[in-house]
C-alpha cells in the first residue's frame, strides 16, 4: 500500500511541480491569440472551456490504453510501476504538453505537419503516410474489441458484423460533425466515468482487503511468466504505452488544440489529462497484480484467456462493485475504445487536409476525405485482430520517438532546455529500434545482435541531433552578421 500512495504522491507531484518548469521552458504567452478564434470555422476550430477539453482530451487519449495496457503491462510485477510514474512524468505528459502547445504556435497544424517543421521534408512524407495508417489502425482496433463484447450480451440475430457496421455508422457522424455536436457533448461525461471507475474499484479493493503489491529489491524483477521471451527491456515499454507515452496522443492534441481558448490551459489540458491517465494505469497495474492473489495468478489468469484483458477487467469490475461495477466495465471496454477510435479517424481526415491544403467546412470536403479512410479502416477489421494490434503497440512508439525528436529540435532552435526532451527521445529511440529488431512480429533476432545495434541506432541519432544543433546556430551567425 505505500507504494501505490507514494506513487500517487509522485504522479501528482510532477503536474504541480515539474509541468510548471515545462510550461516555463516553452515560454507559452498567456495574451496571444489562439487558434480557435484565429480560425474559427464552426467545425474543427470552436473555442469550449478548458475544463470540457480536459475530459475530451483525457477520454480521446485514454481508451483502452490505461485499463488493457496496465493490467498487461502487470504481468512483469511491480517493475511496471516505475516505468508508468516516471514515463508519465517525465515522457508522456512532456510529449502531450509539447503536442498541444506547438500545434497552438503554428496555428492549430497536425502534428505530421509539425514534424515535418523541424525534422525536414522526408520525415514529413514518411510520417503522413506512417500516421494516417497508425490512425486508421486505431479506428480499426477499437472497432473489433466493442464489436465482439457488444455481439457476446445481445440476441443472437445482432452479430459480430452487425455491431462491426454500427459502430462504422457512429465513427462516420462523429468524425464528419462539427467537433462540438456529438465529441464536445458526450466524451466529457464517458471521461468523468473512467476516472470515476478508476477511483471505485481502487476504493472497493482497499476496503475489500485485498494486499497491494510494494516495490522494493526483492520484486524489482522480471516477474512474467515467460520472462526469456519477454524481457523487461523493451517488451514492458511497447505494452504499457498510454499509461506511460502514447505517440498517438500527439495526433489528438491538435484536435484540442484548436479549441482551448489561452495558452494559459495548456498545462492543465495535456499535461494534466496524461497525469490523469497514468493514475488511472497504475489503479489498473495495482489492481492486477492484487486481484487474482498475487503476479503468478495474474500471468496464469492471462494465458488461460489468450491476453484477453477484457474478460479480466469484466470480471474484476463485477466482482468489485457489483451490478454498477457491470454498466461501469461496459463503459469502460465499449464506450472508451469506441470514443478513441472515432477521434483517431477525425484526426486522419484533419492530417490528411493539412497536406493537401484541404478546408474542411464544406461537407463535401470532409466526405472525400473521410470515405476511403473508412474503407481502408474496414478491411483492417478483417485481419487477425492480434496481429493488428502488436504492429499498432509498436507504431504507436515509434511516433511517439519522433515527436520527441521534433520537440528536441524545436527547443534546440530556441535555444530553450532541450534536455526535457532530448532524454526522453533517446530512451523512446532504444526501445523502438530494439523491439522491431527483437520481437518475433520484427526482425526476431538475438538479444546479442539486437541490443547492440539498437544502441548503436541511439547513438548516431545523439550525434546527428548535436551536429545539426551546431551547425544550426552557426547558420543563423552568419545571417545576421550580414
């Protein structure tokens, strides 16, 4: 039980502490106008107060990711704790924070569009096409997890493909309708209902008497049942990834960056909904971990279900809170997904127009956009849904390595603290190349070749950053010298 309150004190502790030196870094300007009223358009840029664009961004980010995610993630025992409280500190809520703030600075642009800025041209081209389809993914595997769940409690007659098209109706109005109709008016109520099911089920757990796991030397291991094919490194960092660093958060920042109405709620917007969503991760990882009796139990409950988190978090709510603890697991693996899945295809269509210059206020627009996006996403549906979502864990990194970079560069130039940053993307490099060289859906080779040449990638990557930095500054000497 001391762990899980220290580690609340810490999560809230970096946004009251440390999200004021980021905010203090970015040099944000409370008086600048924003994007919502620069380019108010009635459909993606509407000023709504920050505390309805908390909830939107806190659901558009949160998902599955924290519940799924953390239970997973619980399998390599109390390990995971560490990497969800300072992944979020110091990565995640400084990735989202910087998503948000940049897209305000250049007026509300995608974060694609972003990285193209300061990581150059081909880095542009290649992450357009590599978001779009990460978005797409997205839509995609929050489509099959609903769909199945909602087939598995109705009549016989409303199958799988029925809840699959249903769902396909509702991503089509949500992502074609002006951001405030549908978006800004129930996502702020599903959001209060995750993190209200969060603090209930920690709530009826402690009173219930269950035993919270500690950290300390002893469990400061590999706890995984089959800890040879699942190191810690990198193997716990690809699966805990809203609750710790999620690059698909920074495709939704943009979203709410072009309603918040002053720079001022930036830092309770992003990096307050990333602290948000590692709370509710470490209730999960908690809750995991203790539920079934212990780590062994957790791992063996696992594979008896396939990794099916799902039925886990099903039935940990029933038991947990009874009937209401039923409408809120309902909640939690239909509506969150859902709600994340249909503003992952809004934010392609978005994505997409910056590109091609698009305007987006005609319907019409919107709908040779939104049409082949849909189309892609459906025949998606189709492939096993495990293999969709390891490629997603992994891409879902990946960008998040990128963006940081893209930070990294941007307070380079500025000549602002890029160390903020420059750490978390070395970390987020190392990872990523390791696990694409390592896991069986990538390279697959041995640990022995894997991690050396991860590091090695890292390395060059440090190097390159230092170069273009100096190069950079002596550049604009020169300019101004003349």
């Amino acid at each position: 039980m001391i762990t899980f309150f220290v580690s609340i004190l810490l999560l809230l502790s970096g946004y009251f502490l440390y999200s004021r030196f980021v905010e203090k870094v970015a040099g944000v300007d409370y008086e600048r106008q924003t994007p919502a009223f620069a380019l108010k358009d009635g459909v993606d840029y509407i000023p709504m107060p920050w505390w309805r664009l908390f909830l939107i961004q806190f659901l558009n980010i949160a998902g599955l990711g924290p519940i799924f995610g953390a239970v997973a993630g619980a399998m390599w025992g109390p390990v995971a704790l560490l990497w969800i409280v300072l992944g979020s500190i110091f990565a995640g809520a400084v990735h989202d924070y910087f998503s948000g703030i940049l897209s305000i600075k250049h007026h509300g642009l995608s974060i694609t569009e972003i990285i193209g800025i300061y990581l150059g041209k081909i880095s542009k081209y290649f992450i357009r096409a590599f978001t779009v389809l990460l978005m797409v993914m997205v839509g995609a595997v929050f489509i099959m997890g609903p769909a199945k769940i909602l087939a598995s409690l109705t009549p016989e007659v409303l199958n799988m493909t029925f809840w699959v098209w249903a769902v396909f109706i509702y991503y089509v109005l949500a992502t074609m309708l002006p951001i405030d109709k549908i978006i800004g008016k129930i996502y702020p109520f599903f959001g209060f209902c995750i993190l209200f099911m969060a603090v209930g089920l920690i709530t009826a757990l402690l009173t219930k008497g269950y035993q919270l796991p500690e950290l300390n030397l002893e469990t400061l291991k590999n706890s995984h049942a089959e800890a040879d094919k699942f190191p810690i490194f990198p193997m716990l960092f690809i699966t805990i990834a809203c609750g710790a660093i999620s690059g698909f958060h920074a495709t939704q920042s943009p979203l709410v960056a072009r309603c918040i109405t002053s720079e001022r709620y930036g830092r309770r917007v992003f990096y307050g909904a990333m602290i948000s969503e590692g709370i509710v991760a470490l209730i999960w990882a908690m809750i995991g971990m203790s539920f079934y009796g212990g780590i062994r139990e957790l791992n063996d409950m696992m594979n008896a279900h396939q990794g099916n988190a799902a039925y886990l978090v099903n039935e940990i709510s029933h038991s947990l809170l009874g009937k209401f603890g039923a409408v809120l697991a309902l909640l939690g693996v239909v509506a969150a997904p859902i709600t994340s899945g249909d503003t992952a295809f809004r934010g392609a269509r978005l994505i997409v127009a910056d590109f091609l210059n698009f305007k987006q206020g005609p319907i019409k627009n919107r709908l040779m956009i939104s049409i082949p996006l849909f189309v892609i996403g459906y025949l998606l549906t189709r492939i096993d849904f495990s293999i969709i979502w390891r490629y997603f864990a992994w891409a879902n990194q990946t960008l998040g390595m990128f963006v940081l970079w893209a930070i990294t560069v941007y307070l380079a130039q500025e000549k602002k603290f890029y160390w903020i940053t420059l750490i978390p993307a070395v970390f987020m490099t190392e990872v990523t190349v390791t696990y694409i060289l390592f896991a069986p859906e990538g390279f697959a080779l041995p640990e022995s070749f894997a991690y050396p040449l991860a590091t090695l990638f890292s390395l060059v990557a440090v190097i390159a950053f230092f170069l273009y930095r100096k190069n950079y500054h002596k550049a604009r000497e020169a300019d101004m010298s003349r």
